[in-house]
C-alpha cells in the first residue's frame, strides 16, 4: 500500500487528543546543588556532552542531565 506524502493534518482544537508541550529541563552548571530522587542532595563536579558527575556524599554518580530523577534546588 502507497504511503501518504505531504503535511501532517491538524487536529480540531476540540480534540481530546491534543499534542504534548515539549519537555524542560534543569541547566546545569558546574557547583551547581542539586536533588536526585534517590541519592538525596548533591553536587555537580563535573560537567560532559548531556552527562554530569554528582557527588552525594563520599560517593560520585554520573547522571544524565536529562534524568526525571534530577532537579536543581
């Protein structure tokens, strides 16, 4: 079966379906404090390409700058 080619249709504003915002997310800076969902409170160390190293304590993570889990306080 032929594909259709062209632009995507609109949905009715009265749509139940409607589309989703795009996600934002928390900058990160280096010094920056930060909560993890399940290593409590930390610090940022270390900045890489969309990754991080946190400290919690004794103990560095590397986290995704993108994790749900990680927020800015």
């Amino acid at each position: 079966m032929p594909q259709k080619s062209g632009p995507a249709r609109r949905r009715p504003s009265t749509s139940p379906f409607r589309d989703q915002p795009a996600q934002v997310y928390d900058t990160f800076e280096l010094d920056s404090r930060v909560i993890h969902d399940r290593y409590g409170i930390g610090r940022v160390v270390q900045l890489h390409t969309g990754r991080m190293n946190v400290k919690f304590g004794d103990v560095v993570i590397d986290i995704d700058t993108r994790s749900p889990k990680v927020h800015l306080l």
